[in-house]
C-alpha cells in the first residue's frame, strides 16, 4: 500500500506527516450519495529514516502483510471474543435456567469482548512504540 503526505512537523527524530486517506472505491463520483468517495486528512508520526524537512513531499509505503494482520486483529479478535463469549454463556444461563438466558448472554459477551480490547491495546503499546511500524519513506 502506498500513500503521499507532506511533512508538516519535526520533532527530533520523528517527523509528522499530513497524508489524505483515500476513498474505499477510489473514484469521485458526484452522483452517489453514499458519501464513500469523500477523502480525509490524517496524522502520521514515524521515524524521519530519510532525512526529511518540513514540507517535503514523501512517499509512505506499508507492508501489505502487516496492515493486513492489523486489520484482523482490530476487527476479527473482538468479533470472535464477542461470538464465542455469548455463545459460551448462553448455554451456561440456559442450562442455569436463567429466565432472560438471552440477554444476559448479550452483556456477557459485549464484557468478553472488552476483554478483546485491552489484548488489541496491549498489542498496540508493544509493537507501536518499539519503532517497528512497517512504514518504508522516500522523498516524492
């Protein structure tokens, strides 16, 4: 995956990046109302590995694998911890004889799947703050 920012700050070692993420159909159609084609501006901030000043114009290459396995991470693992949570107690409150065995599965797995969140920030502290972000720059 590849993208184009501007530097816009400098902070040591590290640099700001304003890039504009790119619409998930990548067309501009001025018919559809399904407001998908609208880009937005973001932030990136990563080791300045090329030497780069502010307003320089960068390239931002990520390894596909690893935005892949972020993307599972972020969206399958609580999914799953929500899934297999509700369907775990489920069976415990209805073989309990709970009378709103349903409901109380409900909150049990949206609580299970809190639980998918504090591994995905765990995660998120380790591996984003070691510098190993899997970002390649190069000036544009």
């Amino acid at each position: 995956m590849e993208q184009i920012g501007v530097v816009v700050k400098e902070d040591g070692e590290h640099i700001e990046i304003l890039a504009v993420r790119e619409s998930a159909c990548g067309s501009d159609c001025s018919t559809c109302s399904a407001k998908c084609s609208e880009s937005k501006p973001f932030n990136l901030k990563t080791i300045n590995t090329i030497n780069a000043k502010v307003g320089d114009r960068v390239r931002i290459e990520m390894n596909s694998k690893a935005v892949l396995s972020y993307m599972v991470l972020i969206y399958g693992l609580p999914l799953v911890f929500f899934m297999a949570g509700s369907v775990i107690f489920f069976s415990i409150f209805k073989n309990l004889n709970y009378l709103h065995a349903e409901l109380y599965s409900l909150i049990a797995g949206l609580l299970v799947m809190s639980v998918a969140y504090l591994i995905i920030k765990k995660v998120d502290n380790k591996y984003g703050k070691a510098g190993n972000n899997n970002l390649v720059l190069s000036k544009f």
